[in-house]
C-alpha cells in the first residue's frame, strides 16, 4: 500500500528499541504516509522508487520548468540575518516530461562563494560649521532586487569605521579627513545600495543627506569607491493660506521608486502670524543628492501627527526651472479649507450589530490638490464608531474585522465637501467571510490526514512609489490556515485572490499540493467549493554544502515556480513556492515537489 498511517511508524521504531519507548502523542494520529513495496501499489503515472533510504511512489511525469532553488542556512553572527541564496541552477530541465523509472533527480547544492564587498566613502561638505563630511559614519543597508515578483524581500546591512584612527583625523583640517569605510560578504546578486549618514559628535542637526545607489550588480569581488560631491541645496519658501500654521511640519525629498528619504529633513517653524489676507511665506533648506538627472525626486511635506492635513507632493523637476533648486516658491494656497469631522459605525448586514474592526481612510482625490494624499489608521471603540477629521474630498474606507474570522473585510467609498458641521451617520457594511472548503484525496482515492492547509494572499505587481500613496490599493486578504481532518478542511477568508497550497507533514514524502492564484468571489458569504487529489512526488535529493565544501546542516532549501496571471496592467510574471525542507546534520535533504501545477 502507498499510505501508511504515521503511528505504524512509531511502532516499528519502538518494537527495534527499549521497552520504555513510548508513542509521542502527535504521532499517534492517522497523518498520510507515503511508502511502497512494489509499483503496483502506486497505480497508474507512478512507480516504487527510493527515495531519501526509503521506498516511496513517485511520479512518472513532470513539468517544472523555470524551478528556482533558494537555500537558506542559519542566521550567521556576522550578519544576524538570515542569508537568502538563489541558485543559479537550471533545474527545471532536469526532470523530463516522462521517465518510466520514476522523477527522482539527485541534485547536490553547493553555496557559492559570497561576495566580498571593500567600500570605501567620502562624502563632500562641510557640516555643523567645521565638520567634513568625511567624518561621519554610515550605516548601510543592501536591498536585494528580486529576479521575479513573489521571492522574499532580503536585505544586508553594516556599518562603516574611519579609515584611520579618530584621534588621528582629529588632528587635521575637516576637509582632509580621509572618509569611512566597510566591508560586507553577502550573495551575489542585484541590489539598491541605501547610505545613511550618521550623527558625529555633537553634530546630529546637520548631518549629510543619505545616497541610494539603485540597481547595483554585485560580482564575487567588487572594490567600491564612493565619492560623492558637496551635495546640492533645495532652498526655497512655502506660501502657507491664512488659518494655517505649519509648524513642525517636515520637508525631505524622496526617491520616486522606492520612496527611500535621500535628503536632509527640514523641520519647519512659520514664526509669527502673517498680516491678516496675506499669505505667510516660511523658509525651508535642505541638503540633498541627486546623481540620476533622469529622475527626479520627489519633494514631500508632511504635516506633524496629529494635524488633519494631507501630505503633499512636488516633483523636483517640475518646479526646479533650468534645473536650479535654489530659490524655489512651493504654495500650499490650494489647501485653505479646513478638515471636517467624520464619523461612522462599522456593522453588520443587519445594521444592528457592531463589529469591532481596524479602520484606514485613504484619499482618492483631495479637493483642489491632486498631488495631496492623507491616510488614517484608526480602530472602532466596541460600539463599532470610528471618528476621523479630514480634509475635504473623496476617499476609500477599508474596515478589517478584529479577531474575527467570520466577517470579511470591507471596503466603501467616501466624498464629502467643506463644512463646519459633522459628516456623521456613515455605515459600512461588514460582509459575511467566504467559505473555502472542500476534500483532499490522494493519489488512489484514500482520504489525506493531518496536512496543513494554508491559503496566502497572490501579490500584485508592483507599484511606484507615488502611485502607491495617491492611489489606495486595497487590502490584502487575510491569510487562513486550517488542517486536514478525515480529507476535509473549511476556511473562513476574504474575497480576494490566494496562492492555495496543502502541505503534508515533513517526513511524508507526499509534496505539496499547490493551485496559484485561487479566486474568492466578493459575493456576501460565498462559497468556494475544491475536490482535490495530492499527487506522488517529483523529487530532488542530495546534498547541501557550504562554500568550502563541507556538509552544511539544518539549512532551508526552497523551491519556487513561475506562474502567470492577467490583472488590469497586463499578465504579471510571479512565483510561487511549491516546497520546503531541511537539511539532516550530515547535510542530506529530500525534497519532494508537486509534479505540475494548475490554475
């Protein structure tokens, strides 16, 4: 037979040990088991074969091209994170599309080298009135750019030192100081290099501005100089509407694709009250790098917390005439109206019962200011009533039900005028959570046991900066998880899409069972109804070894497959993971991995 309850297991082991061994309790369930004697046992598509010292049926076929391997060994001290490896491998292709003897592929995964990354910085100008800005130290964050949508974000960072001792760059002119370096080993690969300068001394008000470095191929090898100029100058003033104050508010310029700060931040001060009808104009001046031309930042204000106001945006090009950044005049004229009271209940269908949910009020379009934007995280009290004061203009309500998986989220739009009175008496509706069920069988029809069962939200392709904060992107789903019981499982979810995926336990050599971008409806309630069947493995094994060849224990290898999917921008290009395990102490692995997947 190819399923074997998991406690005939532990009692083999016992019957071959002392008479005191006993039957762990989470053991003695009837989880599925894939084992064989013969491939008679294994029906049609499949053959017996050995599998990690053990005999398991496999499957006959395949289709796992583009399969991308991730190993993932213990955090390291050096780096206190994690290291994430993506292996340069076409594996894919090693699994034909049939093999009577069964897809069993022995596969050893040798770590590469890392690279070996020397820096060295030197930053220009002069700061806090004597200091170079040589001397002060960086700290600096490596942000892998993923290959393709759906791997895990991974980031490196470090700290740099002086190039010599501080007493000795003490001794000389603050313009001669020799710099800062450091020194990192992380996986080849491509990254956004993110230098932030740090406080020296006394001096922490005026510090130099940080410099992203997108985009940065990193070989085996890389001596890196980075030499950076005195740093340009955003001055201007800030044309404040009569009625408004905004001091403690704060000026920087970002990044446009990944809204990293590259700027000083300003922290502005209005001083006294402007002349009645006149405009106040507030001074503003930062420091700032901007070595891609072909760019431009963007110039951000933000209110200080608390206040109603939106934040704000300009692109640098735009308002930077000739490209001088000197003397520039930003107007905040447009946004005079003063933010109005909002209140609402979240509740149920019938409109009677509250539902105690997490809030956030994001803009669409707030009036007379298309390059403002304003959200707000907030949550009900236990009545359901939430409270906001906004500025005028049109807006998307997301309400998340607390600790309730019964209830969807909502989502439900909001416009409103200017007005001195309360925009009271909004309801949202909290919808009923879908239903996704349904029954597992295995590869012969026998009822699967003891699997987790996990739905995870698909991402979305990726949105620019400024689009993601003009423009509200919805909730994600709510991920849900459940275990097979009797071949059964019932998951309360939001409507939405999910990376669906039943995965037996490890040691089972059952793979995961995966359907990408599985679609909930948004009807009230519905229900999603799967019959699946779990099928024999593909399976790759062998070993896993460290740099210098030497067995490498207790490490994570991943496995990944591209799928495809169509959304309103067009078909996005992700992956999705099909497969997990580790490694043995002697550095073994067997991974067994979904022959195929389907929508």
């Amino acid at each position: 037979m190819s399923w074997r309850p998991a406690v005939r297991v532990a009692l083999l082991a016992c019957l071959s040990g002392s008479a005191a061994c006993s039957i762990p309790l989470e053991a003695t369930d009837s989880s599925s088991m894939n084992a064989c004697d013969s491939s008679t046992e294994c029906g049609a598509g499949a053959t017996c074969a050995e599998v990690g010292g053990q005999r398991a049926c496999v499957s006959t076929s395949a289709h796992l091209d583009g399969l991308i391997l991730e190993v993932r060994p213990r955090a390291s001290r050096a780096l206190s994170a994690e290291v994430s490896h993506l292996l340069d491998l076409d594996v894919g292709s090693g699994f034909p599309p049939h093999d009577a003897a069964g897809q069993v592929r022995f596969l050893d995964l040798g770590i590469p080298a890392p690279a070996r990354v020397n820096a060295t910085v030197r930053l220009g100008g002069v700061y806090c009135g004597g200091f170079a800005g040589t001397q002060f130290p960086v700290r600096v964050e490596f942000r892998r750019v993923a290959p393709v949508l759906g791997l895990p974000a991974q980031s490196y960072s470090t700290a740099s030192e002086p190039d010599v001792e501080p007493e000795a760059a003490m001794d000389q002119e603050p313009e001669s100081a020799i710099g800062q370096k450091f020194q990192i080993a992380i996986p080849t690969g491509n990254y956004h290099i993110y230098l932030v300068p740090q406080p020296y001394l006394d001096c922490g008000d005026d510090v130099p501005p940080p410099i992203l470095l997108p985009n940065q191929l990193i070989p085996e090898q890389w001596n890196l100089g980075i030499n950076a100029d005195e740093p340009a100058v955003l001055q201007g003033s800030l044309q404040v509407p009569q009625g408004v104050r905004v001091d403690g508010w704060k000026l920087d310029l970002v990044d446009p694709l990944t809204g990293s700060v590259i700027s000083q931040v300003d922290v502005l001060a209005q001083g006294e009250l402007q002349e009645p009808g006149t405009p106040a104009q507030v001074e503003f001046s930062v420091k700032f790098y901007w070595p891609d031309k072909e760019k431009s930042p963007l110039i951000r204000l933000r209110p200080r917390d608390g206040d109603p106001r939106p934040t704000v945006y300009w692109e640098l090009a735009s308002v930077a005439l000739q490209g001088s950044t000197a003397n520039l005049s930003l107007s905040l004229l447009q946004l005079d109206a003063a933010a109005r009271r909002v209140e609402g209940r979240t509740v149920d269908n019938t409109r009677s019962n509250p539902v105690l949910s997490a809030v956030r009020i994001q803009s669409v379009n707030i009036d007379r200011a298309p390059t403002a934007a304003y959200k707000l995280d907030t949550e009900t009290d236990a009545n359901g009533l939430f409270r906001a004061d906004l500025p005028p203009g049109e807006y998307v309500i997301f309400a998340r039900p607390i600790n309730d998986t019964t209830k969807a989220t909502a989502r439900q739009s909001l416009k409103f005028p200017a007005g001195d009175d309360c925009f009271c008496g909004q309801s949202v509706l909290i919808p009923e959570a879908g239903t996704l069920r349904g029954r597992v069988q295995g590869p012969l029809g026998e009822l699967m046991d003891g699997a987790t069962v996990l739905a995870v939200p698909s991402v979305g392709e990726v949105t620019p900066y400024l689009g993601q904060v003009l423009t509200p992107e919805p909730l994600p789903p709510r991920q849900a998880s459940g275990v097979l019981r009797k071949g059964s499982f019932s998951l309360g979810v939001d409507p939405g899409e999910f990376d669906f995926s039943v995965r037996p336990r490890p040691g089972s050599t059952y793979p995961w069972l995966v359907r990408p971008r599985l679609a909930v409806s948004a009807t009230d309630a519905a229900v999603t109804e799967l019959d699946l069947a779990v099928p024999y493995p593909a399976v790759l094994q062998g070993g896993v070894r460290d740099a210098s060849g030497a067995p490498l224990g207790d490490a994570a290898v991943v496995a990944w497959l591209p799928v495809e999917s169509k959304t309103a921008q067009g078909p996005v290009r992700a992956v999705i993971q099909i497969g997990e395990t580790r490694s043995m102490p002697d550095g073994s692995y067997v991974l067994p991995l979904p022959p195929s997947t389907s929508r």
